[in-house]
C-alpha cells in the first residue's frame, strides 16, 4: 500500500449523497474506500433524474442509487427547479429520499453536485432545504421549547430574537449532523447561459452555508476549470490513469478529503493530530473549505526549514480551486476575510531525524501572517508511515472568503462573452432559390400517333404533322418545299 495510513479509522463518519451525473461520480469515488475487512469506509447514495446515466457507477450499491424517472433535466437548473417544485410526485420522492435513505446518524452528510447541469444543480438546492426542515428545524424547535419552559413565557418572549434563537441554534447545531456540500464550477467554453445560471445558483448555495440554521458546515466550490488546465500539463504516463479531466478531478477531491480523514487517527509520533481537533476544523463554524496538499520526494527534503517551507507554501493556495481572495481592497479600506481554526498535517515516509521544531515553525508563521485574520486556533500534527517515498504537508481552513474565479471570474467571463457578441455582425441566411428551365427535359421525340387526341381537337394528320413540327427540334425535307423563287 503506497499510502497505508488511508486504511485507517476515519475521524468524521459521512454519509455522501451525489446528485445528477457529476455528483453521483463523485460519491462513487467515495464509494470505492474499504477498510482491512473490505466494507465500505462511507455510506454513499446516488439520485439523478434516469436510470441510464446511475448504471454507469461501478461501486454504489444498487439499492443506494434512486432515480427520479424524468428522463433528464438538460442544462437548465430553473426549470428543473420548476419540475421539483410543480410535479407532486417528483417532489414526493426526493423528500422521501432525503427522509429515509439519508443517514443522519453520521457527524457529516456529504451533498455533492455539479453546477451547470440540470439534476444536480437543482436537486441539491431542494435537497438542502429538506434535510433542514426535516432534521435541523425540528430540533431547533425543541431547544426553544426547553428555553422557554426554563426562564419562562416572559422573559423568553422578550429577547427571543436578540438571546434565545441563537442559543436555540447553537444547541441544535451540537446535536443534529452537519451538512458539507462540494460543487463543481463549470469550464468557460460551456458557454454564458450556464456561466449565468451558475453564478445564479451559486449565490444561493453560499447563501445557505452562510444561514446558521441550515446546519451547513463548509462549501467546496471545485473548479473543473482548474482541474482541466491542470490536467493539461499533466505527464503523458499520469495522464493515462484516468479518462478525462473530471475523472482525474473526481479522484482529487475524494483522494483529497479522505487522505485527511485518515491521516488525523494515526499516531505514532511525538506531535500527532488529534481526530478530534480535526473535527473541530471541519464541523464547527461555516463558510468555504479549503484545503491543499505539496508533495515532495523524502530526498529533496534536508532539514526540517524545507517542510516548514512546504507549509507556508501550501496555505496560500488550494488543491481544488484557484486562491481564495482573502485581502480585498474596498473603498480604499483593506478588508482581511475571517479564517477560522487551520489545520497543518505532514506525512513523512521513513524516519529523517529533523525533529518537529518545523512544525511550530510553521505555525508561528502563520499566525503572525498580517494576511490571515485568525479568529480560531491552529492544530498541527505529523505522522510517519508508507506515503510513495515522498513528504506530503496538508494545510486546511474555513473562511468567509471565495475563489478567485467565484468571486469575480463568472461574472467577468460572462462579461467578456457579452464583450464579444456586441463585436460581432450577425448576418440573415436564407434559402437559395434554384432557376429551373423549363425546356430542359424536354430534348426527346414523342410519336403522337400513340395518343388518341381527337378531344383536344388534334385528330386529322395535318393537326398532328403540325404539332409534330411544333418544336424547334426536327429535321426538314428539302424536296418538300418549292424553292424556285428563293
């Protein structure tokens, strides 16, 4: 086993739910981790809108995937979203999907979906709002009600608003299981009608992970724009392990997030990452998740500065997206987006005798970063075990800040193809006519003696000798003629 810590226990149980074709490949990705016994390390569900498109998953279990019988959505998430809304029977089901099939007793239910498409861009909006009127709500209504019967009718009515919802949501949110959605961008050339449509959703989707009652824990905005430059560049011989860009994308973001929730329950070291501390950084606060792996070969690494190094370096960035914009520049204000707990995690593949001062190194650099606006605690940790004779540093954290190409890029391309439409003259095409003549099929000699033409008043041998040198084309006797007077 290259990476043998992935066998590990998991620190965070998930259920992962895929939506519409992207999504369900992503949940089947998860799908794929066993543990020593050969289980399933997740429990993964798939729902899309047909049959055909759930029988091309290879590891979620027949009985998990759910179609909703519609035959597909097309590109067009507001109409699905009609659909949804409109048709008893399609809304029905997915309600009993999201109430029956979704395991709540998890700490995490993972919502997977690509934006752009029809079934999971609308579905996993729907779905949302669901889990949350059928799990989060009504436990929300039980802690006001124990509010309520602790200080009384009065004082409970007086600072409902201002004290006890809060508190209300705050209990909720310790009791009930978190949501993590991971959604991915589409490419530039799908064109401006989904770069519109996608902006459009995904405001709704940061909305809601912004909402403290809907119990959603973190966003992941993967951008298959990034994946499929990256994937450009990639070696031929790493190029050939996977289909195309989103299947080399798909195995980034399960690799990515189930290396995590692997590598924080191992031990063995004078600085191990507690699994509870990791919980802490995924499942407390809300906003955008990010994370980023370096990898280097052990025999580039030298000292202990070169993995500190690596750490300052794979913060600045993410795995899954372009930077997130964490310094903004308003009103000639600098404005620094909130970061919550940070996690930095190396992986060492032998014994190297650098000691661990690299990673309070690390840490303190970090924190006094006047870029990063800390508002939580940074965990550190490292582990050592088969890893593909390479060091590997993982650095996450949740912000209130978004991807470059989220936050300014869709709009900004969708502008450029506005741009270019108002550059372009468009022209009418119409069908060319075709000048028939009308004599062109007719080079041929027709014997009327076949015809009886007596009805149209042609039945003597003159009419007929007449008709028959109607045409231009024929042969005259010379003899016939008197031609003494020419």
């Amino acid at each position: 086993m290259a990476k043998d810590f992935i066998k590990n226990k998991p620190a965070i149980n998930m259920t992962v739910v895929g939506f519409g074709q992207a999504g369900s490949r992503i949940a089947d990705n998860f799908a794929a981790y066993k543990d020593e016994a050969g289980n399933g390390i997740y429990n993964c569900l798939a729902l899309n809108s047909n049959d055909g498109d759930l029988k091309g998953l290879k590891y979620i279990p027949v009985d998990n995937r759910v179609s909703l019988n519609l035959g597909g959505l097309g590109k067009n998430p507001q109409k699905a979203m009609n659909i949804l809304e409109e048709n008893e029977e399609v809304s029905d089901k997915l309600k009993n999907f999201i109430q029956k099939e979704v395991r709540v007793v998890d700490d995490l239910v993972l919502f997977c979906a690509g934006l752009g498409g029809g079934t999971g861009t609308s579905t996993i909006i729907k779905a949302i709002e669901e889990f949350y009127e059928f799990n989060t709500k009504p436990l929300i209504n039980q802690e006001l009600k124990k509010l309520q019967a602790e200080v009384g009718p009065e004082e409970f009515k007086k600072n409902l608003k201002t004290k006890y919802i809060k508190m209300a949501v705050l209990k909720a949110r310790e009791k009930s299981a978190k949501i993590g959605i991971i959604v991915t961008l589409p490419l530039r050339a799908d064109g401006p009608d989904v770069l519109r449509q996608v902006n459009d959703f995904s405001q709704r989707i940061w909305k809601l992970t912004n909402d403290p009652t809907k119990g959603v824990g973190f966003v992941i905005f993967a951008d298959n724009q990034y994946f499929y430059d990256q994937f450009k560049e990639l070696p031929t011989h790493k190029r050939a392990e996977t289909e195309n860009y989103r299947d080399f994308a798909n195995k980034e973001i399960s690799d990515l997030f189930h290396e995590l929730n692997t590598a924080t329950t191992g031990g063995g070291t004078e600085v191990t990452f507690d699994s509870q501390d990791f919980r802490r950084i995924i499942l407390e606060q809300q906003g955008s998740l990010v994370i980023n792996r370096l990898s280097k070969p052990m025999n580039e690494i030298q000292k202990g500065s070169d993995i500190k190094d690596m750490f300052l370096e794979s913060i600045k960035g993410s795995l899954l997206h372009e930077p997130i914009d964490l310094v903004n520049s308003h009103n000639g204000e600098v404005e620094l987006a909130e970061i919550y707990h940070v996690g930095l995690l190396a992986v060492l593949d032998k014994k190297n005798n650098l000691g661990s001062s690299f990673i309070d190194d690390a840490r303190v650099e970090i924190a006094e970063n006047p870029s990063f606006f800390m508002k939580g605690s940074i965990f550190t940790g490292y582990l050592e075990g088969f890893n593909d004779f390479s060091t590997t540093v993982y650095t996450f954290f949740k912000t209130k800040g978004l991807p470059n190409r989220l936050s300014k890029g869709l709009v900004k391309e969708y502008e450029e193809y506005q741009e270019r439409h108002k550059t372009i003259k468009t022209k009418e095409t119409k069908i060319g006519s075709i000048n028939v003549d009308e004599n062109e099929n007719m080079d041929f000699d027709i014997d009327l003696d076949e015809f009886d033409l007596s009805e149209f008043g042609l039945d003597t041998e003159s009419d007929k000798k007449d008709q028959d040198n109607s045409n231009d084309d024929f042969d005259i006797n010379i003899d016939d003629l008197d031609l003494s007077k020419l």
